[in-house]
C-alpha cells in the first residue's frame, strides 16, 4: 500500500526537525530508466528512487542513515545540486547554489524501495554542523565578530604595515650609500612617503587660502589706481576746459 500524500506523482514524507515540532518534506518516485542511456545504467530498474527537496545539509552518510532501516542501498547518485560532503569544511551550509538538492538512490532490493514508497515519515539523524536558523545564526557572528576581535585584527594589519615600512626605509637607506660600477650614487628618497603625503594634503587648504587672500588684496589695489587715475584725469580735462574759455574771452583761441 503506498503512501496516501502524492502530489504529482510524488510520495511526500516527513522528516522530523532537530530539537522542533515542525516538519519537513522531502518527495520520491520510483525511478524509470531510460532505455539505451548509459547513464541509466547504474540505477537499476525497480529499485531505484528518485528524491527531491533535499535538505541543504544532506550528504551520502545523512541519506544512507535515513533510508537504510527500510532496506540496504547498494549506491546513491547525487543530481541537482549536488550533496553536501561532510569532509569539506570549507564548504558553505548556506551555499544557494545548492538548495535544490536532489539524489538517485538505488536499493538491492525491490522490497525496499516499495517500503520507502509506502512510507509517511523517517527518523533522521541529527547533522554534523548546524543548519537552518543555527546556521545562519553562526554565520551572521561569523562575520560580525565584535569590536575587541576587529581592533585585534587591526592592530595586527597595522603592526604589519609599519614593518613593511621600516624594512622599505632600511632598503632604501642601504640604496642611498651605493654607488654603481661607473662611481654615480644611486639617489633614492628616504623620507616616509605617507607623512610627507600627509602634511602636503593639510598644507594645501591653507595655501589655498592665503592665494585667495592675495588675490583680493591686489584687486582692491588695482580698483583704488584705476579710481586715482580717473580723478586725474577729471582734474586736468576741468584744467584744459578753464584754459579754453580764458582764451576765447582774450581772443588768443584759434582752434586748428
């Protein structure tokens, strides 16, 4: 008797949630072979079950512990995804690449995969790393690991720094008292570049500044002489003007 939970062709069976009431699905159907593919023939016909909505946590040695009680599996053959392998623990549980997870497992008998077919729910073993909310839970400290641990990693990266920076110093000071085969001496700056880089950065604002105060200075000088050479020139054309009407009352005026 197969299971009553068949959505599209697919038996739905429970697997209980660590330390939860709560539920998970994955789904299975008997596998049919492809006549003439040589990638069918490792999943023997009949005995072969197809499952889907793996967990992402699932590997070979989690699916092999869930499903052998109802009968020995002679080889499982991962799909979408891939499995994870328990081996690696560089691998990310939280890879999103892989939460589609999907396996080909192929019984030695027929009789075992009509159990896992008739089944409801499954015991599971616990995982070997933390998954779902503990999971993201690690990750999320992971990568916010407080600020004692951040200024910890910055002293180091700086303590560093300043090592790279004496020995650069050092090697260029050894430059400095060199002289090649043909007598010249090798000229190299010796002085620390970021603190020379540092006062010309704060330098330049005041620079900028007494620039801006001389060019206002100067402008208001050139406005006073322009305002001095016009009242000039007021004064003698005024000076021109009286000489003019003196001789034309004298009659000494005789315009060219």
């Amino acid at each position: 008797m197969a299971s009553t939970k068949v959505f599209g062709g697919y038996h739905a069976i429970a697997l209980p949630l660590p330390h939860s009431s709560f539920q998970r699905f994955i789904y299975a159907k008997q596998h049919n072979a492809k006549p003439g593919s040589h990638a069918e023939s490792v999943l023997a016909t009949g005995r072969t079950a197809y499952v889907v909505n793996l967990p992402v946590h699932a590997s070979e040695k989690w699916l092999r512990a869930c499903l052998e009680p109802l009968g020995a599996i002679q080889h499982v053959v991962a799909g979408s995804g891939g499995l994870f392998d328990e081996e690696d623990e560089e691998e990310d549980d939280l890879n999103e690449n892989a939460v589609n997870r999907t396996a080909h497992v192929v019984f030695k008998t027929e009789e075992s995969l009509d159990k896992m077919l008739q089944a409801d729910a499954l015991e599971t073993p616990a995982p070997s790393k933390p998954c779902g909310l503990q999971a993201y839970a690690a990750k999320y400290r992971r990568n916010r690991p407080g600020l004692s641990v951040i200024k910890e990693m910055t002293d180091r990266y700086m303590a560093s720094f300043d090592e790279m920076e004496a020995e650069d110093l050092r090697r260029r000071e050894e430059l400095k008292s060199q002289v090649d085969d043909d007598g010249f001496q090798t000229v190299v700056n010796t002085k620390k570049r970021g603190i020379v880089q540092t006062e010309e950065v704060l330098a330049r604002p005041a620079k900028k500044q007494k620039s801006k105060e001389l060019d206002n200075f100067y402008r208001f000088q050139t406005r006073e002489k322009k305002r001095d050479q016009l009242k000039t020139l007021r004064e003698r054309f005024e000076e021109d003007r009286q000489l003019v009407e003196k001789m034309k009352k004298a009659n000494k005026f005789r315009p060219e």
